[in-house]
C-alpha cells in the first residue's frame, strides 16, 4: 500500500509470469508526491554496487545454461 513504512524482510512484492509475460518479472516504480520518477536519478553508484550488484552475481543469470 502507498505511504506503507517498510522493515528489513518485509515482502515488497512479488514475481509471476500471468498473462502475456514472457518470463517471471516485477514492475518497481518510485514516486514522489504522487509524481513517477526516474529512481537512477536517486541511486547512488557505488551504493548499488556495493549491495546490490554484488548480491545478484551470486545468482545465475536468467536463460543462462545451468
């Protein structure tokens, strides 16, 4: 729900592929005062390195031959 406070482990969302998707996927979107934007623009680099990039090499890429 908008304006929800989350904490660490608190589900945000989750993945499907209903419909017309090609594959599992989830739309993320930000908004400010009711206003979309582009969330690069808020993302610091080297904070997405660091905690997220990092995090996801762990992972198998998708389509990727296991």
């Amino acid at each position: 729900t908008a304006g929800t406070t989350l904490h660490r482990g608190d589900v945000l969302g989750k993945t499907g592929d209903t419909g017309l998707a090609g594959g599992d996927h989830l739309h993320f979107s930000v908004m400010i005062h009711g206003v979309h934007v582009d969330p690069v623009e808020w993302w610091d680099a080297h904070w997405i390195h660091d905690h997220v990039e990092t995090r996801l090499a762990a992972f198998p890429r998708a389509g990727a031959a296991h």
